[in-house]
C-alpha cells in the first residue's frame, strides 16, 4: 500500500530507501499506525523525515497520494451509520436462556479472539442473527440488538481529531527550507561547530584518569596528576565586504556580524572591512578609517587560523585588476586586487568566501574569477553549514 507513497517522496528530495520501507512496514505490523489514516501519517513522518528541511515535501507528497482517500473513507462511514440508524427503528429478536448463559461463560479475552475472527470471516451485511457482526440482533457484536454479554462490544462511534490529510495539507512545517537566509541564533549555531580546544596554561586541573593511572602505577599510594584547562583554541579572521552593491544585504551581515561577536568558543575573532576587493589594506571600522596593512595582518594571523570572506563578488572586472600597496591605496607597483586575494587564500590553511548573492546570480565574470581563489559557499543554511564543515577540517586545504 505505501510503496508508491515512497516513491512519492523520492520524487519530491525526500531520502527514502529499502530501511524506511522495512521500519515502515514493522511498524504497521505491531500497530503502531492505530490502523488509522491518522495514524499512519504520524508513524510514517517519524520514519521517513530525517530532517526538518524535508517536512514541508512530506506533507505535499502524502496529500498528493492520499487524496481522495479520505472522502471515500466518509462515504463507507456514512452507509455503515445510515445502516446503524436503520437498525434503531427495528425492535431487536429476544435471546434464550440458553443462548444468554453461553454468552455469559465468555470472558473478555475471548470475545476479542472470536470478534477478530469474525471480522476476517465476515463478508456482508448481517441483520437480526446470533453469530455475525451485524444489527438487532442477538451476537455480542454489532448495534442496536439485545443484551448482551457484560464485556459484549458495541459497534458504534466517530472521530474526533483532524484528519491525517488535512494535517498535511496545513503543511505547518512550511518555513525550514535551506536556502534561506539565516538569523542571527541561527548563524551562531553554524559558528559553534568551528570550535576546537587545546590545554594550555598553569597545570591546576584535576586530570582523574592520569591520576588513577599514576595511583595504580605506585602501589596504590595515591599520586595527583594535574594538567592544564582545557581552552578554546579557534582564532578566527572575518574580512567584510561593504558599501556599494552590498548594500541591500547589511541586514544579513549584521547578523553574521553580531553571531560572531556573541560567540564564547572563538579563542580569538578579528574582524576588518573592505570594498569590492582588498587592495594591499584593510579596515577596523565600515567607514574606511584607520587602515592596517595587509602584511601586517598576515604577520599577526598565522597559517592556522580561520579566514572567512564575506561579499557578493560583484564589480568591474578592472577592479581586480587594480594595483595597491599596503602603504598605498593606488599604487602601480603594487600588485593587482586578485594577487592579494590569492595570497590571503595561500597564507590560510582554511578559507572560505560567503555570498549572500543565490547562486543562479554567479554569473558574473568577478565571480567566477574569485571562485577559482577561493571555495564560494551561498550564505544560506546549507551553504554555511558546508562552508563551516570545510573550515573545520584539519590541515590545509588542496589547491
């Protein structure tokens, strides 16, 4: 019944494979699904949805092969009801003292034994009898017929939550897509994962297992170990691209901005300003004041830390053709803008450059160029989540 609900997802990017079908199909066996429409829906979202970006086409792809369902499943209710209202107009056949002691002897256990029996038995409407499901009449099973056993099952009732379709078709889950910009609490989880520690320092901490080690080591006669505290040892560089065509986009880099410096786990963060492309300096602050030579960022960031480029990439390409020193902003025996971009990106083990352009806009001549320098990741919650696995590697990146 669900293999084609499979593939379903399959159409619409949801993982799902050979593992789900059989979780799936196990779960329907024990009863997990409540045999309910509902229910599937829940026991079926649970095994299949991996991660939050993935419930939105869930949602679409249970709608789309269980439409129509639902309204055939109210269609069959409501002949089984009219049945039942049919039956209260008829008075019931009495039973025999013989019939109602027989009755009396079952227990709960066995009438549930034999009403599952019946059900698989049973293959029409039966009214007025002593044995099937049916109406007025004298089984422990059924609507409307007489007395029955203390612990005899009435058939009777309706539903009372929502449907499992129009669950799906509310598609609650509509915002977790990855190709959205990110907040600021969002951008400072992806940073978290930089992370690393180092132990340096007064050796003043408790090291327990080399303490134990050292104990047993000694003939039981106790000997402390301690070590140095265990501290953050992420250093960071996040260069700005600002002014100009980056100008609709500040809202985002504020909050890239503002995750970083919120940030507990960097052992040290610099960050600086440019425009376009950096030409031999940088800057501590947006409005281009108090400019730092490159070499001299360079001397103080060694190859171990972290640089994190964030721009559109987007200018006349004789900009980056531009020659500066680090003492002068214009001068033609400098080298040209992308000479110091590529000696940023061989200078760093790890580099990487955020765009907060979409990627179908990475047309751009510049663009390209600079993606041949450095590995470009969209600024969205994918991208930065790949940026942020590349930086967080070990050893240098191959050219």
């Amino acid at each position: 019944m669900f293999v084609g609900f499979l593939y379903e997802l399959r159409r619409r990017k949801v993982p799902v494979g050979a593992q789900e079908a059989l979780a799936l199909a196990r779960a329907l066996e024990t009863g997990l699904h409540d045999s309910s429409l509902e229910g599937f829906y829940d026991v079926a979202r649970a095994l299949c949805v991996h991660t939050e970006s993935h419930l939105d086409a869930f949602d679409q792809a249970f709608l789309a092969h269980f439409k129509g369902i639902e309204e055939k499943g109210q269609a069959l209710a409501e002949e089984l009801l009219q049945w039942l209202r049919d039956a209260a107009d008829k008075p019931p056949r009495e039973r025999t003292p013989e019939e109602s002691a027989a009755l009396d002897a079952l227990d709960t256990a066995a009438l549930q034994a034999l009403f599952e029996q019946r059900m698989r038995e049973q293959r029409r409407r039966h009214d007025g009898g002593d044995r099937w499901i049916g109406t007025r009449g004298l089984s422990p099973f059924g609507h409307g017929g007489a007395p029955g056993a203390p612990d005899g099952f009435r058939i009777e009732g309706e539903g009372g939550g929502r449907s499992a379709l129009k669950t799906a078709d509310a598609r609650l889950y509509r915002g977790y897509r990855d190709d959205q910009v990110l907040d600021t609490r969002a951008l400072g989880m992806a940073l978290r994962k930089l992370r690393a520690f180092t132990r340096e320092g007064v050796a003043d901490e408790l090291d327990l297992d080399g303490t134990i080690d050292a104990t047993a080591r000694n003939a039981g006669e106790l000997e402390v170990v301690l070590r140095p505290p265990r501290r953050p040892d992420t250093r960071v560089l996040l260069l700005l691209d600002v002014g100009g065509s980056m100008t609709p986009h500040a809202h985002l880099v504020d909050r890239l901005f503002s995750a970083a410096k919120q940030a507990t786990h960097f052992k040290e963060l610099r960050t600086y300003y440019f425009h376009n492309c950096v030409y031999g300096r940088v800057y501590r602050t947006e409005r281009f004041s108090d400019p730092i030579p490159l070499p001299s960022v360079l001397a103080d960031c060694g190859p171990h830390w972290k640089l994190v480029m964030v721009g559109d990439a987007l200018m006349a390409p004789y900009e980056l053709m531009l020659r500066s020193s680090g003492t002068d902003l214009f001068d033609p025996d400098g080298p040209e803008g992308i000479v110091w971009l590529m000696q940023l990106a061989e200078h760093f083990h790890r580099h990487a450059w955020l765009n907060p352009e979409p990627q179908s806009a990475w047309w751009a001549q510049t663009v390209r160029t600079i993606r041949r320098v450095f590995p470009m990741y969209p600024l969205t919650l994918a991208g930065l989540g790949e940026a942020v696995t590349h930086l967080a590697r070990r050893g240098a990146a191959r050219a």
